[in-house]
C-alpha cells in the first residue's frame, strides 16, 4: 500500500511538472502578423498611396467616399481634399509618398476599420525641392458593397487636422 502511495504521489508530482512546464513550444515569437482582414486594409492604404504617388487625381479619389470628412483650418471633405489634391498634382511634382508605421484596427464586424500611420510627402514646385512634410494621421474606413473606402482623413492631434495635401 505505501509503495503504491508513493507510485501515485510521484506520477501525480510528474504530471503536475508536464502541466506547468508545458510542451516547450516554439517560444514567444515578437514577430507580429496581421489578420486577413488588416492585411486587406493595409493592402488599400498602400494602393491609395501609390495611387498618389503617381498623382492620378481620378485614381486616388476612388479610395475616398463622397461623404469624407477632411478636418482642416478652412473647411473640410472630399471637395476640399479633391481641390488640394488637384492643385498639389499641378503644381509640384511626387517626388516620394508613403504612410508608414501602419497600425491597423478592424472592428468585429469587419466593415469599419482605423489606421494610423505616419504620412511623408516629398515634393517639389518649378524642380525645388521643398521641405518634407511628415505627419501622424489616423484614417477611417467603411467597407460597402465588398469595397473599402475613406470616410475620414485626420490628422493625430487635438483638432484633428493635418497639413496634407500642403496649400501651394
């Protein structure tokens, strides 16, 4: 009888160590992966900002929803973020656009999501280059009809607003 106590205290110590110390696994990775459905929107910013790269007003106003809102110091929406965009592509040249450091949000619904990134504009007027402009900016998007769209372009601070396009 006290062989098999001792038999069943020591399988039930061995087994306790298995469940502590699990199977040894393949450790912690930091390597961050997205989910389909943040790899999807990610996915759309970039295309919005090539879309700007290659300074196709009609091409990159496709990523906007007619109901934007564009907080800025005059006014705000998708005619004010059109008409920059516009005067932006007339009157400078890309040079080089990107939104970087993305941070992607989608909602258990999977029809509205946020991104902040760090927007970097290099451009220049008359072959001068001006001075970047870098900005934190937070976008919201809707998904409608299987398409995602913006619904708002602002930037990361108190008013919200952001400095892109610049006035030129």
């Amino acid at each position: 009888m006290k062989t098999l106590k001792k038999i069943f205290s020591l399988i039930t110590i061995f087994g306790l160590l298995l469940v502590f110390a699990g199977c040894g696994g393949g450790g912690g990775s930091s390597d961050y992966t997205l989910s389909p459905e943040q790899l999807e929107v990610a996915t759309f910013v970039d295309a919005f900002a090539a879309a700007i790269r290659r300074e196709n007003l009609d091409e990159t106003m496709q990523y906007v929803y007619s109901d934007l809102k564009y907080p800025n110091l005059t006014t705000s929406g998708y005619a004010q973020l059109k008409s920059r965009l516009e005067t932006l592509f007339n009157k400078a040249v890309v040079d080089e656009f990107t939104i970087t450091n993305m941070g992607v949000d989608v909602a258990a619904s999977e029809d509205i999501a946020t991104v902040r990134g760090l927007l970097t504009l290099k451009y220049s007027v008359d072959g001068s280059s001006k001075a970047p402009l870098s900005e934190e900016i937070e976008l919201y998007l809707e998904k409608e009809n299987s398409r995602w769209g913006i619904i708002q372009f602002a930037g990361r601070n108190t008013l919200m607003t952001t400095t892109f396009p610049p006035a030129l």
